[in-house]
C-alpha cells in the first residue's frame, strides 16, 4: 500500500472544519472506502499529493485541464493578469475577448454571458428560456448533471447517483413540479411527452455526451428529435456543453452532431483550471437578460479577469492545427487495445467513448442509459480504482464518471496506463 500518512492526518483535519471533510462531494471516495487524495501540486499529467506520492492523473479537474496541470502559457497569462488586479466588479476588455473567441467557435451563440460555474450557466439559461418563452416546464434527462441548482436535482448524475432517491432532499415538492426527467436515448417517452405538455413547455436541457452516468453519447436521431420537437412547440433546446464543449471539438457536440441548439452552456476548459463558465445563444433570446431585459443573473467574480485570460489562452491552446487529432489519438492508446480485449474475452465489462473521453464500465456489456449504469457492480470498480490507484494512476473515483485524456499526457504514461488495465482485466 502506499503510504498516505500526511494525506490521513490532513483529511481528518478537514473534516473538523468542512463537512464530509470535502467543498465538492465526489472528492471523499465515499464508496471507496480509503483516504481520499489531497493533492498538493500538478504538474502536465500528474499529480502529486501532499504524501510526495505522484499520479497519472485522468481526472484532470473533471475535464477542464485538456492541457495538463500548469501549462506554462496558461500560467505565464494568469499570473500577468492576477499583477494587474484579481477583480474590479466592473467590465473588463479580457471579457470582450473570451466571449468574442467563444461566439467564433460556436456559431449558435451569437452573444454570451460569462458566470463563474456551470451550476451557474445551466441555471441562468433555463431561468432565460423560461423568461423568454413565458412558460414554466422543463425537460431533463435521467443521469445527465447540469450543475446543483435546486430544479436539476431529479434522478440528476455523478455525485447525486448515489443518493437513495437520485435527487437531493431540501427542494420543495413544488420546486420539482415544473422539471419532468425522462431516461436518455429515449424517443417514445420523449414523443408522449411532448404530446402532453409541449405547449407550456420552456426548453428540454441535456447533456448532448452525457459524462456524468459514466460516458453515454445520445444517438442522433435522439438529438435531432429533440431539435424538431421543441421547434414545433415553441421551446428552446439548451445544449449543456459543460463537458463536451471545447473537448470534442472546437465548436465541441453541437459542432459533431450537426444540430443547433438554441441554448449552449460552457465550463471547465473556457476557464483554463479557473472558475468561468458562460451560456450563449441568439441576440433575441439573450437580450432578454438583464440589464436590457427582465431575466436578472449577476455576479460579483463574473467574467473575472484572471480566469479570462486563462481561458482565452486555452481556447487558443485547442485552435492548434491537429490539435484534436492529436488528443484523440493519445485516447485511443488506452481504448482501443482495452475495448478489443474485453470483446476477444467476452468479459462483463465495456468502454464508452467520444474522441478523448471514455469510461470503462465494470460488470455490465452494454450502457445506453442511467438504468443500464446503475447495473454496474460497484464492488468491482472500487477494485479497479484502488489497483489503478496503488500502481500510480488516479483515474476518476467513481463510477458514474468519465476518464479525461489531456494533451499533457505522454505515450508512454497512455501505454503504462493500458498495460494496467489490461493486467487488471486478467486477474
Ligand atoms: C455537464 C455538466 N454541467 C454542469 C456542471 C456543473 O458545473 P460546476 O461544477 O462548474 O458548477 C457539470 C459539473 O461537472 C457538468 O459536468
């Protein structure tokens, strides 16, 4: 076992002082069962935690570090900002620039407001589409998570799987009554429900590549009901990109699929490992925010400058000629050696992928939606991450979570880490 000692004592420390000893509930191991990391310092592909002991992390702060910890360019541009002030509380010229950058990589979003979480963004576009259509109802979709904000806790993805009811208690019942959760890929339920209350019906939110009840793309065909169905009865389809923006594509699901959603919402990258994320779409519907309009969303760190300047030079990062060509390749040394051998040997398991993002799913053939994840033997993923943990590799821990390839990782960490899988998988 490796030795965790400072890692331990620090731990209990924090759970003197911050409930579950965590700010964010999926970093306590909760099922794991161990001392979860405390991580000290990154550094490209790893992370070191405050024992000294050193990780190939595919974490990567869940998908926002796509170029590694500490990219010198990102750090250099952060650091010349932070000497010019960390934040006014009034507009800035970096913020014109992100936004700028994000409406010429997503065509859909001709303006964009910048907030500090996708909690946040997911938030405020559903308050817009409901301000913008004068209606009050909302579709989700089992197993997609669109940030903590009281309506999405329904049968909601990630950390929230593992509560008894799949939703968080302290939301009023009456709270819930506008949000309607149907299972994912599913074009019956979708089309009855559609019939039923599709004209009080303000905007359908999904997750275009789910990645929060492991990785689980939605087929096409599912998407291009979505886009036709709220387009007959006057609802807006809000793309939470979160995840998949920037990381599948430039232009990230929306651009892949094809389809264009009236709503999009960004994270994770667009922050370059700071806290920025934003929504965008048409100048109609976004002009009904305030201060023009009458849809209220403010905030004291919005579009802080720190993380602009972060985030626009991640974004230039991924404008790289090849860069994804690059970063899908590097994923596919661990997929598709992994995915063969599960097929050659029939096993109880299977990969999920889109380009750079998979999830290796333990005890179950096939996962399409939550219902198929949730089949998952839990006890046999707890084993998978503690042998990856013990052999220097911290993948994410959990097992409604997918796995984040940076272009900080290195061929020879992408074949270590395949060559543990597949040891794994033989045992
Ligand atoms: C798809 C998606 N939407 C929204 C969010 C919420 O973002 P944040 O944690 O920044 O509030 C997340 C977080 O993981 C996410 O994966």
């Amino acid at each position: 076992m490796r030795e965790r000692p400072l890692s331990k004592r620090c731990f209990e420390d924090l759970c003197d002082v911050i409930p579950g000893g965590v700010n964010s509930p999926v970093r306590a191991f909760c099922d794991l069962a161990i001392t979860p990391l405390v991580a000290e310092s990154g550094s490209g592909s790893h992370i070191t935690d405050i024992d000294g002991n050193s990780y190939i992390d595919y974490c990567m702060s869940w998908g926002a570090l796509i170029h590694g910890h500490t990219h010198p360019e990102v750090v250099e541009k952060a650091i010349q900002r932070l000497k010019m002030g960390s934040s006014f509380g009034a507009t800035t010229n970096i913020e014109e620039k992100l936004a700028r950058k994000i409406t010429t990589l997503m065509p859909s979003c001709e303006r964009v407001r910048l907030v500090s979480s996708g909690t946040e963004a997911t938030m405020t576009a559903c308050r817009l589409a409901r301000g913008y259509t004068n209606r009050p109802l909302m579709i989700k979709f089992a197993g997609c998570y669109h940030g903590h904000a009281d309506h999405f806790l329904v049968q909601a993805g990630s950390g929230v799987t593992r509560l008894k009811e799949s939703s968080s208690s302290g939301i009023p019942k009456e709270m819930l009554a506008s949000t309607y959760c149907l299972p994912f890929n599913d074009h019956d339920a979708c089309n009855q429900l559609f019939d039923e209350i599709g004209s009080n019906l303000a905007c359908v939110i999904i997750e275009p590549i789910a990645a929060n009840m492991g990785v689980v793309p939605a087929s096409k065909p599912f998407l291009e009901l979505l886009r036709r169905r709220t387009k007959e009865c006057g609802a807006l389809l809000i793309f939470d990109e979160v995840i998949s923006g920037f990381r599948v594509a430039l232009g990230g699901a929306q651009e892949k699929y094809g389809i264009t959603p009236d709503l999009s919402c960004f994270g994770k990258i667009m922050g370059g490992g700071f806290p920025a994320a934003g929504f965008g779409g048409k100048k109609e519907i976004m002009d009904v925010l305030a201060p023009q309009g009458s849809v209220y969303q403010a905030g004291t760190l919005s579009g802080n400058p720190v993380a602009m300047e972060a985030g626009l030079k991640a974004l230039e990062l991924c404008q790289a000629p090849g860069f994804y060509d690059t970063l899908n390749a590097k994923a596919r040394i661990i997929i598709d050696p992994v995915r063969e051998y599960i097929k050659k040997h029939d096993l109880p398991f299977c990969i999920n992928s889109v380009d750079s993002l998979f999830t290796l799913f333990c005890g179950v053939k096939e996962v399409n939606n939550q219902a198929d994840a949730k089949k998952q033997d839990n006890e046999l993923f707890n084993k998978l991450f503690y042998y990856m943990f013990e052999h220097g590799v911290y993948m994410p821990p959990g097992p409604y979570e997918g796995w984040f390839v940076s272009m900080a990782h290195s061929q020879d960490e992408l074949e270590k880490t395949r060559d543990l899988l597949l040891q794994w998988l033989r045992i």
